[in-house]
C-alpha cells in the first residue's frame, strides 16, 4: 500500500475525530442556552401565571399609564395575537395548557419579529423588545 494514502488516511480519521469533538461541544451550547431561554419562558409564564392569550393581553394592554406600556402593547402584543388568530382556531387557543402557550409565544414572536422591530423601530423603542425578553427572564434567576 503507498504511504501517501496512509497519511491522508490517518489524516482523515483526525480531522473527523477533531470535528466531532468540537461539534459535540457546540451542540452542548446550543442545547443549554435552548434550555435556559425555554426554563426562563415557562418561569415568567407560571411567575405572572400567564396561561393564555387574555392574560398577556390584559398585562401589557389594560391599565396602561406610560409610554412605554402602550408601546409594548401595539409593537410586541398586537402583532403576537395577530399571529395566533392566523395559525390557530378560536378553541385551540381558549383551551390551550401552559406549556402549549409558552411553544405557540415563542413561535410568533419567531414569526413576528421582523413587524415586531420595525415597529419599534419606527417609535425609536427598539429596547423595548429587550426589556420584554428580559420580562421572560427574571423569574427564572
């Protein structure tokens, strides 16, 4: 057998072996930033015990006093609801669990973000969108 193909050989097999290790790693950041953010969602959720679409609604849209309340409503909750009554029946979404929620919020804020920004972007409140996030995120600590 020629030395050169047992060279690449052997250089192949490394490669693979570093790429699988490396991968591995990434693959385990991945997975536990999914999991805080999903533990950080579920947290808010059962904290303020926001269940459904009504609830989120009532929190950000009714007893609005400042600005940025009814920033938050308009840019980041009109758009989240629009989303649902697009992709989900009327009882699908009354009856709804928590869990079942939390999935379908971060599936329209995934699907509504581009409105979700430009929005904000349009009242010069783009921070808003982080202090929403960060809303999700503070019950977890």
């Amino acid at each position: 057998m020629d030395t050169n193909y047992l060279i690449f050989g052997a250089i192949i097999i490394v490669l693979i072996y570093l790429i699988l290790k490396f991968a591995k790693k990434f693959v385990k950041l991945i997975l536990l930033l999914v999991v805080i953010v999903s533990l950080g969602l579920f947290g808010y959720l059962y904290y303020f015990d926001i269940s459904n679409l009504n609830d989120l609604h009532s929190k950000y849209c009714e007893n609005i006093d400042m600005k940025k309340d009814s920033l938050k409503c308009v840019c980041i909750v009109q758009p989240i609801e629009e989303d649902f009554k697009t992709r989900l029946s009327d009882d699908k979404i009354k009856n709804m669990t928590k869990i079942e929620f939390a999935k379908e919020l971060s599936i329209s804020l995934k699907n509504k973000r581009k409105v979700i920004i430009s929005k904000l972007k349009e009242n010069k409140s783009l921070h808003l969108l982080k202090e929403f996030k960060i809303d999700f995120l503070k019950t977890s600590e």
